[in-house]
C-alpha cells in the first residue's frame, strides 16, 4: 500500500528517515511546483535518486557535466545510444568505459548527496511511497539513510557559513601560500589549486572548478581558512575574464595515478604562486639578461621547465619535443607560445639534461 501525503505535516527528512527506519524497499517522490524528486530505496538503503534509463535532465548526467567528466559531445553520443537500446546510463558509462566502475559508484554517491542536501530544504510540497515499484537495475552503491541523512544536514548548515564568508562572488582569489608538504589534501583542493590564478573571481573559480557548487564552496572555504589562498581585490559584474574548465578525460583513459595529478596541480600551483608575487627575486627561470624584467615570459619559461621535468619523473626520460606535453595534458597548448618571443628546446646527447632558452622574435 502507498504512503503518501503533505510535507506540510512530515518534512522530507522525516519521510525518509521513517522509509530507513522501517526497512522499506520502493520508490519515493517528492514534488513542489515544478520540481520532481525521486529517492530509490533498498531494504532501507538509499541505492540512486534518478529515473531509470537517459533524461536531458538526469541528474548523474547534469553531475558528471558540471565535474567536467562528460562532455555535451559525448552526452548527445549516449543519449542517442540509449534511445536505441533501452539501457540505463550508468550501464552504458560502465560498459562504454567513460569511468571505470569504482570511479562511477563514487560520482553517483556525490550526486546523492548533493541531491539530498537540496532535498532536506523543502517546506512545502507532496511525498508517495509506493512499495511495488523498486529500482530495476543492479545498485552501484547503497547509502545508510541515517549517515546520508547526518551528511545533507551538516551540508546544510556549512552552506550558511559559505553564505557570509563568500557574500560577495566577485571577489579575486589567489594563492597565498603552499600547505605543508605533509599537509593531506583531498582530490576536490587539489582540483582548485591549478583553477586559483589572481584573475579569477569567486564565482569564476566555482564554475571553472570540475566540482559540484557544494564541493567548490567547501574546499575553498578550508583553503581559505589554511591561509593557502585568499581574497586580492574584486572585479565588478559585466567585466569578465575567460572562464576554462578543466576538460574532460579521454574517452577510454584513466585518470592516472594520484601522484601525477598532484604534480600537474603542483605545476599550476607554482604558477598561480608565482603571478601572485609578481615573481620576485626566486624566479630561477633561464632568459636572457634583457628579459629579466618580462615577468610574464619568465613565469612561462619557468611553466614549462616544471612540465618538462614532471614528464621525465613519469616517462623516466625528457620529452623529444615541447608538444609532447602539449599531447600528454601536462599543458595546455597555448602554453607553449609565448607572444614576443621563441621557445627553444633541445635534449642534449644522452639524454640526462635539455636546454629551454627563450629569446625575442625579431
């Protein structure tokens, strides 16, 4: 029998923690105005909040976007596979190896919880239970509704901190400062180190960033309270600078391991340091003596002379050429011209050192 009624009278988090409480298995939605909510559960266990099969607007789908791990070329590509197949979309990621599946489980629990904590907030609206109806695929994950229901009111309440500390979206972030090389820092700060460049503003960053708003806000807040970046000034509305995610992954490769990803943030970490600073007397990058005041030519020979030695930390050998970074997504390809100037680069015989000298375009 379906439970249904008003969220007038139980909240949402109340309806869902009797649906855990009890054990039940079913489908629960929720609706106010136009917006629609879909909790499926499992013996009491959270296992997705998305209808089966491929909407424009499923919610893992909208997810892997905005965390720039799906591009529109390839959502347009499923969409068009799954109308001819009838298969779920996280099947066809899963089958299709976008993400492997450890990966995929681990989006679709931040999609959940993202979903709830916006969930939670609802005061008016309708709720039904129906027991017959069940999730029809085999479950990437199945969430504890108690712990998924502690997670979405404590994002709730550090959303209202985020609120006054990050009132004003045009505020410019820079890096202020490097943590401790013992230092943990999670995936989503390392992600925001290579984004925070001094030109960026908040909302800039936050959109930039291959995260939910939620994951941005958060680790910007703690970076904030580290001391490891902090507020320059501020660009008022109307007046923007080139805002460019972080593209998407091949198709069929992997991420990489973690050691690598930190060393290409690290890359754009010393970057961002450096811009802050206006590259004072540290800068060790080889230039001719009459670009010695081209702070900006520097910084950029200096860019590319980390990529290069961050390659032969991975490859065991210097790139043959400056493109090779370029191909293997240390850089992006604009880095490697420099207006003004030519790039010159050459491993010397043996291969144990190279030569990266920079000198005016006459």
């Amino acid at each position: 029998m379906a439970l249904q009624g008003n969220l007038r009278d139980f909240s949402a988090m109340e309806i869902l923690q009797l649906v855990g409480s009890q054990k039940k298995s079913g489908c629960l939605v929720m609706e106010w105005n136009t917006e629609r909510f879909v909790v499926w559960v499992n013996d009491g266990r959270i296992v997705s909040t998305r209808q089966p099969g491929l909407s424009k607007d499923d919610p893992l789908a909208r997810f892997l976007r905005q965390a720039n791990r799906l591009s529109d070329e390839q959502f347009r590509g499923l969409m068009q596979i799954q109308k001819e197949s009838g298969r779920d979309f996280e099947e066809l990621l899963a089958t299709g190896l976008y993400l492997e599946k450890e990966d995929l489980a681990m989006f679709v629990e931040r999609q959940v919880l993202d979903d709830l904590s916006r969930l939670v907030r609802w005061e008016n609206g309708t709720y039904r239970f129906d027991p017959a109806v069940n999730w029809p695929n085999e479950p990437l994950i199945s969430l504890s509704m108690e712990g998924a229901m502690i997670e979405a009111a404590r994002r709730v309440d550090e959303q209202k901190r985020f609120v006054s500390v990050f009132r004003d979206p045009h505020q410019i972030l820079v890096v202020h400062d490097l943590p401790d090389p013992d230092e943990p820092l999670s995936e989503e700060e390392r992600e925001l180190f290579g984004i925070v460049d001094g030109q960026r503003t908040v909302a800039e960053v936050v959109a930039a960033a291959p995260l939910s708003e939620y994951e941005a806000y958060e680790s910007l807040h703690r970076m904030l309270e580290s001391k490891w970046i902090s507020f320059v000034g501020r660009r008022d509305p109307g007046i923007t600078t080139p805002v460019t995610p972080i593209a998407p992954p091949r198709r069929r490769g992997p991420r990489g391991p973690a050691w690598l990803r930190e060393g290409a943030v690290a890359a754009a970490v010393v970057a961002a340091i450096s811009m802050a600073s206006l590259f004072s007397a540290s800068m060790q990058a080889k230039v001719e003596p009459d670009l010695a005041n081209d702070v900006y030519a520097a910084a950029r020979v200096r860019d590319l002379r980390l990529a290069v030695d961050l390659f032969a930390r991975e490859r065991g050998e210097f790139p043959h050429r400056l493109v090779d970074l370029a191909d293997d997504r240390w850089i992006e390809p604009s880095e490697l011209v420099i207006p003004g100037y030519v790039v010159t680069y050459q491993v010397h015989a043996g291969g144990t050192d190279y030569e990266l000298t920079l000198t005016r375009d006459r």
